[in-house]
C-alpha cells in the first residue's frame, strides 16, 4: 500500500468538489420533506413531556387547531433539560440521552423549527468528513488518495444524507463510529510501535481515548454494543487469539466504557420489564420485506438512490450491479492488504448487523425500519470500495485505469443524481410510515372548514403530529382517546375521520348516520371522509331556497 503516492490535482480538484456538493445538498431544503412519525417523537422528547401527558391534554374530545402541538414539539418553559432525560428513561429507553440533550440544547438556541432541529444532523454530519479521514490514516496508513475518494463517496453518498436530514440520532451515531474505531486502531498502532522500540506504553494514555468515544456511542444508540463486540473480535484476531497486554488493556478500557454506560443499561433493563408486566404492549410497526431484497436494495441506496420501491425490476437490476462491485472490492480488498486490515472491513461489516440479520432470518422478513441498524455495515462497504477505487487510479496498465477511471465517474454521476434527487422530493422512503403524507394534506387542505378526527389506538398519535406539519392553519382536530365516541360539532364544510378501527368506524357511522368514503389509504394508515354534513347543508340550502321563492 506504500506505493501510493498523493492524490494527482485532477483528483483532488474532484474531491475537493464532491465535497462543497455533499455538505451543499445536507443543508438544502431542510424544511421540504416529510416531518414524520419518528422525527415528531424527537421533538416530544426534546420537549420534556410523555406521550402519557399529551393524551391527556390534547386527546380529550375538544376541538383544537395545530397550533396545540407546538407546545409538544420542542422546547418550552414548562420542561426543564431534566424532564427531557425523565421522558426518555420512562416511555423510550432505548434511545440513550446524547443526541436528545445536544437537541435541546440546540434547540433552545435555534428555535424549534423543522429547519432548526434538522440543521444539527446536518452539522453534525459534517464530522464524517475528518474522522473517515483519521479512520483510513490509520487503517490504510496511506497518503491522501484512499482518505480523500472516501470522503468524496460519503460526501455524496445517498445513504448519508438521508441521516444527516433527519432528526434522529443516527448520523452522530456514525460520527461516534468512525471516531471509536479510529482510536481503537490507533491505540492498537501506538503499543506496536512501542513495543518494537522496546519502551513501555503508557496504556492510560493511549487507551483513554477508545474508553471515551466508545462510552460516547453507547450513549448514542444502543447498538453500539455490537460495535464493541466487533471491535473486540479484531483485537483478538490482530493479537492472534493470544491474552496480550493490548488484549489485557482492550478489555480494561472497554469495561470502563461500559461501566461508564451503567446508569443507562440499569434503566433499559427496568423499562424492559415494566414492558413484559404491562398491559400496553402496543408497537410501532413497519413493513415486512423479505430478507435478501431488502438487503440487496439497502446496498444500492449507499451509492444509488432516487427513490425506487423495493419491489421494482429496476431497483433490483442496480442493486445487482452494485452488488458485483462491492463483492469485487472486499475480494480486492482481501488479496491485496494484510489482514489486519480486511479483517476490520470484513468484521465491521458483518458482526453488528448479524444480530439483526439472524433475528429476521428466523422470522423470514425483516422490518423497513431496520435500516439504520446497518450503518456500520454501510461504512465498511464504503471503505473497501473506496480502497478499490483509489488504488486502481495508480494501476500500472494503461487501459484498465482507464475502465476504473468510468466506473469511478458513473459511481461519482450516480451519487450527484441520487443526491439532487432526494433533497428536491416531498418525502422519501426512510419515512415509510408517512410518506403519504404530502397527498393526504392536500386532500385534507382543499376543503374551507375541514375537521380531523382520530384517536390514540397504535400509531395515530405519531400520524396526527406528523399531518400537523403539512395542514394548513384552518384545519381543525378532534382528538380522543380509547376510541370514545366523539361529539362532533356544526360549522365544518368537511369531516376526515384518520386510521379508524373497524369497530370504531361502525360505531361514529351508525351514531351519527353517516356515509364513509375511503379518500386515501396505505399499508400504515387510512382516511375516511365523513358526507352528512355536507348534504345536510345542501338539503339546508335547498329549504331556504325554496323557502324564499315562496316569500
């Protein structure tokens, strides 16, 4: 690896503008998309109140108009930064504190706008770009062509900058990665060169910076756990399966990083068996795809994506094509570096999303929302083909460097499409659950009066926070709770009744003799349009009517 030499002008000049295009398009239309399901639970988190105490206040029966959200989607002075971590430890768990206390306070700074919230992922994503940079320094412990064509692949990789408009945790996440894994290596590099030099390492110094990046991920998102199991996994195989002292101090720093960690994992624990015990084991559901073409496909969106169904030909045709260059990669990758550095690629890969895989392996489909779950599989992808692709720039034969050279230029024109793409639509695939949202407002919006029932039974709370973000001002909501029969009042030109029950449905319509039309319907949600009391102004307008030309 040695023999690479820095990156030729043209190469940099490449760079340096897929860079300026990535962090362009992470901070383009940041208010545009879809506000959905889980991004709205972001914000009531941030906002320090459960979904306990919304229900309470505004699933009461009365009518409300969307400004009542706003109290429950960010920062207010009723909630302290307290009551944020409370909302968190009681009702969701099993997202750890760090990205919600940065939010907040961000937030209180900012204001608590779609663009405000969304513009910290986008800041953060920001960070990807020099901690890859350290990570392939020490892995690849090459000049700046194998650095320099990663960071343009994830500057423009598609995958990327869905998380990094999101507001969610996953791209600190991935910052959090690449940082626990670099320093991990670099403590790994420091007592080799030590050693070879017959000092003794400092291990304090060397490793108390792993102990912290990785206390710091788990503090993130939980899965980190693998993380740090793949992590181990390396050191045993770079130590030869041998109780070395950088086994020894390995161990040690990650034993304090996960006492460090403790607090957290005691409420995780808690707030898991208050679940098995309660009686509201109610879920957030998603999709069911089968395994291999969700894969398949979750491959093609780390270089490829303009939006493509799961199930469409096309879809699968790319997938494939990809496929066969990320193959061709880790093969080269394996061939041609010493193994301690595929084995980091392979195992970063593989070990934090085998427990996903073998879960719906056993259940024969995997959920859509799992993909972020993979985000260390998507980075070790990207680093084995940017090696592929940085190396081959330097191929001694004429022609083939002129193939890699098209296949590097159809990678760099399939992220720029795929990125101008995603930032300019409505919504997207990550935000299955409401990505019908933009034509359900419309239908909504096009009435002069209209009313928006629905009650809190599965995931309509999150669908009428997320609608919220898209109806306009004269949208008014009738909220309930436990599927109590709602008093609708006079005055609206249109009533929209959201994700009813079977039962429920029957009942409002037999209540109140109305006749139902589905308007939109999903595999998450439906909506039904509610007739009486239009016709009972029509047969209103006909009575006055008559009325006057007997007068």
């Amino acid at each position: 690896m040695r023999h690479l030499k820095f990156a030729p002008s043209w190469l940099r000049f490449v760079i340096i503008f897929l860079l300026a295009m990535g962090i362009l398009f992470r901070f383009f239309n940041l208010d545009g998309k879809v506000y959905w399901h889980d991004e709205t639970y972001t914000s009531l988190r941030i906002s320090g109140y459960t979904k306990t105490e919304v229900k309470q206040q505004i699933f009461n029966g009365r009518v409300i108009a969307r400004e009542s959200f706003a109290q429950f989607q960010g920062t207010n002075p009723e909630k302290s930064l307290n009551d944020t971590i409370m909302s968190l430890a009681k009702q969701d768990s099993q997202h750890p504190p760090l990205y919600y206390i940065i939010a907040r306070l961000w937030m209180e700074i900012f204001g608590n706008s779609v663009t405000a919230i969304r513009s910290l992922s986008a800041c953060i994503s920001l960070l990807v770009f020099p901690c890859v940079y350290w990570l392939c320094r020490e892995l690849f412990n090459v000049p700046l062509s194998v650095p320099g064509v990663a960071i343009a692949l994830m500057a423009i990789s598609p995958i990327h900058l869905v998380y990094a408009q999101e507001a969610q945790e996953y791209i600190l996440w991935l910052v959090t990665i690449l940082l626990s894994s670099a320093s991990l290596l670099r403590a790994i590099r420091l007592e080799y060169e030590l050693a070879k030099e017959r000092q003794k390492p400092d291990s304090f110094t060397i490793w108390s910076i792993y102990a912290v990046t990785l206390a710091i991920s788990l503090y993130t998102f939980l899965w980190s756990a693998f993380v740090a199991v793949a992590h181990g996994i390396y050191v045993m195989i770079t130590a030869k399966f041998k109780f070395t002292e950088t086994v020894r101090t390995y161990l040690l720093a990650s034993l304090v990083s996960f006492l460090a960690f403790m607090p957290w994992i005691t409420v995780v624990i808690g707030d898991y068996f208050q679940f098995l015990i309660s009686a509201d084991k109610t879920t957030i559901q998603s999709d069911l795809i089968p395994l291999f073409p969700f894969l398949l496909m979750q491959l093609s969106r780390i270089f490829f994506d303009v939006g493509l169904k799961a199930e469409n030909s096309l879809g699968y045709l790319i997938a494939l094509v990809f496929l066969t260059l990320v193959g061709y990669s880790i093969y080269f990758i394996c061939r041609s570096t010493n193994y301690k550095v595929w084995s980091f690629i392979i195992i970063l890969i593989v070990v934090p999303a085998l427990p996903l895989i073998l879960r719906d392996l056993i259940a024969g489909s995997i959920r859509s929302s799992a993909e972020a779950y993979l985000i260390p599989s998507y980075l070790g992808i990207q680093l084995a083909v940017a090696y592929l692709l940085a190396t081959q720039l330097y191929n001694a034969s004429v022609s083939r460097r002129r193939i890699w050279h098209i296949i590097m230029a159809l990678v760099v024109i399939c992220g720029l499409i795929s990125s101008k793409v995603s930032s300019q639509a409505e919504t997207w695939w990550n935000k299955d659950m409401n990505y019908g949202n933009p034509q359900v407002a419309q239908i909504i919006n096009q009435s002069n009066r209209p009313l928006l029932i629905s009650d809190a039974l599965g995931n309509n709370y999150g669908h009428v926070f997320s609608l919220s973000y898209l109806l306009e001002a004269k949208v008014r909501f009738l909220l309930v709770n436990n599927q109590k029969i709602p008093k609708i009042p006079d005055g609206f030109t249109d009533v929209f009744l959201l994700n009813p029950s079977e039962a429920w449905g029957k009942t409002i319509e037999k209540k109140y003799k109305f006749k139902t039309d589905i308007v939109y319907s999903d595999n998450y949600y439906s909506i039904w349009k509610l007739t009486k009391t239009r016709n009972l102004r029509q047969r209103n307008t006909s009575l006055n009517n008559k009325l006057s030309a007997t007068l």
